[in-house]
C-alpha cells in the first residue's frame, strides 16, 4: 500500500509517503515530490529509468535517490508517476536501485504547478511507524 501526501510547512510544500517497507516508502514520497510539479494521475508509464545511488545512511539514501530523479527531470525534461524501488545493505552502506516510469513533460496535458528547484534535507524523517509501516518525508526548496 503505497501513500502519499502533501503537508503544510511556513511557505513551502513539505512531502510525506507512506507504505508498508521502507521502499513502498521511498516510491510514494517520490510521487509525492512529482505532485508538486505536475498532476501526477496525468502522467502515463511509456519511458523508464534505472537508477542506482549508495549512501551511507538512510536520509543520505532518499536524498540522493530524489536528487537524481529531479536530475532526471532537469535534463531530460521527463516526469514520473510510478516507481520500484529496492533498498539493500552492502558492505555497511545502503544501496538503492529503482526504475521510474513516466514520460516526456507535456505542458497542457500535466498540468504544471511547482518548480522544485533542489532536494533538501529540511525536515527529513524516515522512520518505522507504531502500526509497523514505513513513512518518508522532507521539504523540498521551491
């Protein structure tokens, strides 16, 4: 069960996803961030991208994993609305690998909304719930 949302935070968009492992996670807080810039629903699954980060923490992890999809977005101009994405531990570092599924950014059809101009670690928590599911969330700089 993947689940995400926005929340408010002074001026900005602070974004939170929800599942039940840490990378269910990790896939809604990244559809989350997408939601900002675009009308997620709008976006379908034609183009995909691997991605791979390490890190040696878990924070460092979601940071690096969101940074290189907003990389993906600055350079190739492609959003994104669905992700796999599966988290290892490697010799004491986490490793993530993930595929992103989206397509080219179509300004009538996706509905702009926010520039996300940089990922941040402006309150980051990732942490394991009372009721055992996993939540992941930050403030982007917009």
């Amino acid at each position: 069960m993947k689940k995400w949302e926005h929340y408010e935070h002074t001026a900005d968009i602070g974004i939170r996803g929800y599942g039940d492992s840490l990378e269910e996670a990790f896939e809604a807080v990244a559809i989350a961030l997408f939601d900002v810039m675009v009308n997620v629903n709008k976006v379908e699954k034609k183009e995909v991208r691997e991605i791979e980060v390490e890190a040696e923490d878990l924070e460092a992890l979601l940071y690096s994993f969101l940074e290189e999809l907003l990389v993906i977005h600055d350079i190739e101009g492609l959003v994104f609305r669905d992700f796999e994405v599966k988290i290892e531990r490697v010799n004491g570092k986490y490793r993530l690998r993930a595929k992103a599924y989206g397509e080219k950014l179509d300004l009538k059809k996706h509905e702009p909304k926010e520039e996300v101009k940089a990922i941040t670690y402006h309150d980051m928590k990732i942490e394991r719930l009372p009721n055992g599911k996993w939540m992941a969330q930050l403030v982007p700089d917009i």
